[in-house]
C-alpha cells in the first residue's frame, strides 16, 4: 500500500474514532440528564412541606426526614455542609432566642451519616460571640458531635451580584456560606418586633455583610433581593419553642410556648408559609413572605403545596 493510501486509511479511522468518542459523550450525558429527570420525577412522590409535633427534637427531626426521602436525598458523600442555625443571642435555649442545641446536634449527625465531609457552623451574632455561641449551647454540642464551629471573620465577606434583585444590586456574603456544597438553614420560628417573625428567609441575615440597618430599611423587598441568590437545599424550622413576643431576643419565660413542632422544607419560601400558623398570621400579614412567593423564589406552587402533618 503507498504512503498516501495509508494516511488515508489512518485519517479514516482517526474521524470515526472521534465520531464514536463525541456519540460516547452524548450518550454518556443523555443518560445522565435522563437519570437527573427521573430523580426529579421521584422526588414528586414526597411531600413539599412535612410538619411534626408532639416529639423532642431529633425525634421530630428523623420523623420529617423519613417522610421527605432522607438526609441522603440533600447531602451527598463528600459535600461541604453549612449548617445555619440562629446563634444570634445571648440566651439560654429555654428562651427561645436561639435554635434548639439537640436540634442541630441531630442534623450534624444525619449530615455525616450521609456521607458529608465536612460540617460548618457559623452566625453573624449581634450579642457577644463568646457569650451566644456558648449560652445557646450549640457550640458544645456540635462541636462534641464533628461539626467545625466557628466564630465569623469579618474579612470573609464576598460582594456577590443580585441578578434578580429590585433595589439591592449586589450584597456581601460570608465566603465560607458560598463555599459550601450544600446548606441546611436551621431559623427557630420566633416573633420579631420590625419584620414580625423570624423563619428561614429571615435567618439568613447571619450570613449576609454590610449594615443591618441598611436591610431594615425597605426590609420586605431587601431581604427577597438578597436571599434570591443564596437559598439552601433544605430548610428546617425549630418551632420546638417558640417566641411568641418581645422578639428577637426575648427573655422571659412568659414569651416561650412549647409547642414541640418541626417544619421541613427543600423550599424555604414554602417552609415559611408553613409557619405562619404557628403565631396566628398568614402571608398577608408578612409582607416578606407574601413579596417572596410573589417574585418567584418558592420552589412549589404555594397555593397547592402539599404537606403532610405528623403527630407523634
């Protein structure tokens, strides 16, 4: 055979070669984004929303995650958790200001049985850190369970653009926050003197930057706009006690009522609404909650949501 004929015959072969290894990937992701489909379609057979009561809170905990497909069905092995609870206060966890320790305990607990690698913790504090994150008493019991527990680093906060912000264009965002695979967000359901409850949107202030006062004010519309970019993959509202007045911080047993309850959510918007109950109100009472389903950033259809109530 001459030269020529060769490279021809090679040339041949090199494109069917490339041929098969391009088909190779696009079969290879078909399957994949078929996969992607079917886990979605799967997901429709759980509740959007599960609502326990009457439990202590990893009873109320395990009992939701059960309903809602497990913890392995938000954490993946080797993801990067970040576990936001409330640890805003300088209270006990029988005030109500903060969330419940056994509560974030347990999800570090279920986060690592899944296969996490690692587990944070973090909150912009307004009291003391010290003081919060050892009065709350979620540093201890985290910490005793493989959680890393941090304080916040004020030169951690990265601006990030709000693409679907209304008057905030961009936001600062504690890098650690973004730097996870994967976020758990852990509000315990409370009153709250300017906003009128705190739940998930709400709590998420622990890791966003820049002055409060500056988010208050306009807050309805502020907080939709910043917490459009940085939703988490599941929401789990603490409504084991809850603060009934004189919120945020509380401080009289008089504020407290024990209603041992869990909300759980993959949709925080969703997990909000929920609730509103709890304290008597609906959306229309909550301007933030109402502007937040009204722009879009509920994950299910509000109006249709389905939610399944356990009583244990």
């Amino acid at each position: 055979m001459k030269r020529r004929d060769v490279l021809k015959v090679l040339g041949t072969s090199l494109l069917a070669l490339s041929a098969t290894s391009s088909m190779g990937k696009l079969f290879a992701q078909a399957a994949n984004d078929a996969s992607g489909a079917a886990a979605v379609g799967a997901g429709e057979a759980f509740p959007d929303v599960v609502w326990v009561e009457n439990g202590e809170p990893e009873q109320l905990l395990i009992a939701a995650l059960k309903e809602i497909g497990g913890m392995s069905r938000f954490i993946s092995k080797g993801d990067t958790v970040v576990v936001k609870p409330n640890i805003g206060w300088d209270r006990t966890v029988e005030q109500a200001a903060n969330t419940n320790p056994d509560l974030v305990a347990a999800i570090v607990k279920e986060c690592l049985n899944a296969g996490a690698a690692k587990v944070r913790i973090f909150d912009r504090t307004c009291n003391n850190p010290q003081r919060c994150y050892g009065n709350s008493g979620i540093q201890e019991k985290a910490e005793a369970l493989g959680a890393e527990v941090t304080h916040i680093d004020n030169d951690r906060f990265t601006m990030i653009p709000l693409k679907k912000g209304q008057i905030l264009k961009e936001w600062p965002i504690y890098q650690d926050y973004l730097d996870a695979t994967k976020v758990i967000n852990v509000p315990i359901a409370k009153h709250h003197g300017m906003a009128k409850v705190t739940l998930g949107m709400k709590n998420l202030m622990g890791v966003m930057g820049g002055t409060r006062g500056d988010i208050h004010n306009s807050f309805a519309d502020k907080i939709v706009d910043i917490t459009s970019e940085i939703l988490p993959a599941l929401t789990i509202i603490d409504a084991y006690r809850i603060l009934m007045n004189h919120g945020p911080q509380g401080g009289t047993a008089e504020d407290v009522k024990l209603t041992k309850t869990l909300i759980m959510s993959h949709c925080t918007v969703a997990a909000d609404h929920a609730a509103l109950p709890l304290f008597g109100l609906t959306p229309d009472d909550v301007e933030y909650v109402k502007n937040a389903a009204k722009r879009g950033l509920n994950k299910v259809a509000i109006d249709k949501m389905n939610m399944k109530r356990i009583n244990l």
